[in-house]
C-alpha cells in the first residue's frame, strides 16, 4: 500500500518536476545532483499533504478498512489473468 499511497505519487511528481525545469529553461540546463533536494522538497510539499495521503490510503482500502476494495482489485486481476490464460 505505500508504493499507492505514498511513493508512486512522490516519483511521478518528481518527473513532472524534472519536466517543468527542462522546459522553462527550453532544454539548456542540466539536472545535477546539487539540485536533486530543492526538486525533490517541491515533489515532496505537492504529494505528501495530510488530506491527499488520507485520499489514498481510502482508495486502497487501508484505512478506514476496507475489504471491498481489496476484494474487488483482486477479482479485477483474477478476471484478466484467467481471460489471458484461455487466448494462449
């Protein structure tokens, strides 16, 4: 459940970081690893707000608990693996 609620939003804005700043100096700078914290605190301070956090780990069925959620994750991938098996 971390990697959904709190990692894979924290990579992906930190891509779209890189993105904004390779855009607004229309390609000519260059990430380097002095500049790794103050892009990622700008990833940090957009994804790890208490209400967006609270948003994910509902989505996941985390907290509150929820099984439906799991539940119905698990018969989504059983679906397609059983409908990838009978093509083979």
């Amino acid at each position: 459940p971390l990697d959904v609620v709190l990692f894979a939003p924290l990579a992906a804005e930190y891509s779209r970081e890189l993105d904004r700043r390779l855009q607004r100096s229309q390609g000519l700078a260059t990430s380097k690893k002095d500049s790794f914290f103050e892009v990622f605190w700008e990833a940090w301070s957009s994804t790890m707000k208490p209400e967006l956090i609270l948003k994910r780990f509902q989505a996941t069925g985390v907290w509150p608990m929820d099984a439906q959620v799991v539940l119905i994750r698990f018969s989504n991938y059983t679906l397609r693996q059983g409908k990838a098996l009978k093509l083979r």
